[in-house]
C-alpha cells in the first residue's frame, strides 16, 4: 500500500472532533467531581464516596482516551513527514501506528461511556425503588 501526504491528513478532522468530545467530557466530569467533593466535605455519606471513586476511573479512562487520542495525531504529523523526505516504508508503519493508537482511544471510550451509563443506571434505579 502506498499512502500520500494527504492519507495521514484525514485523520486530522477526526482526531480534533474526537479530542473535542474527550476535553467536554473531562470538563463535565471535573465540575461534577468538584460538587461532589463539595458536598461530601459538608455531609460525608457512602453513597457520595461512591460515586467519587466511580468518577476517578472514568478520569482516568478520559485521561487515557486524551493521551492516546494525541499520540495518533502525533503519529500521523511524522507520518507525513517521512513521505515528506520519501521514507515512504517507514511513514506507512508509522501510520498503521497511528491506527492502532486510535482504535485504543476509541476502545477507551466505548469503555468509559459504559461505566458512565452503569452509574446513571444506579442513579435511577434508587430512584425507581423509592417510589
């Protein structure tokens, strides 16, 4: 396969959407977790402690998911630069990198969002079993 300057370039759009979407989420979870430890410092209970511990691991998924998100930009910027300096063998393997960096941080996501909606589901079904 013989890839151009143009193919890593594709990935450009994606990536920056993706990391878009991970940063809002961080963001999102940083406001909630410092609520939270608002209100647990004010009224410590298990139910908050819970919920901290719940937000750690998908802060650190997020973190994760950044990271690699990066790292495949990363990769395709020296991919493109090997073609640039026709190291056309060496940019492919860095590309096909960057391809696999991405599915990891994809992968991530898949796995974050499913914690994510485990917890709303508790959230809901306590709801549920008071009434």
């Amino acid at each position: 396969m013989k890839i151009t300057l143009a193919t890593p370039a594709l990935l450009f759009s994606a990536v920056s959407l993706l990391l878009l979407a991970f940063t809002n989420r961080f963001l999102a979870l940083a406001n909630l977790v410092r609520n939270l430890h608002a209100q647990y410092k004010e009224k410590p209970n298990e139910l908050l402690f819970g919920q901290i511990r719940n937000l750690r691991k998908r802060l650190v998924l997020i973190r994760n998911m950044q990271i690699y998100g990066i790292s495949s930009l990363l990769l395709c910027v020296l991919s493109m630069f090997l073609i640039y300096i026709e190291t056309q063998y060496i940019a492919e393997i860095f590309f096909g990198i960057a391809l696999i960096v991405m599915i990891i941080s994809l992968s991530l996501s898949i796995k974050e969002i499913l914690i994510s909606v485990h917890a709303l589901n508790l959230h809901l079904s306590d709801i549920e079993g008071k009434q």
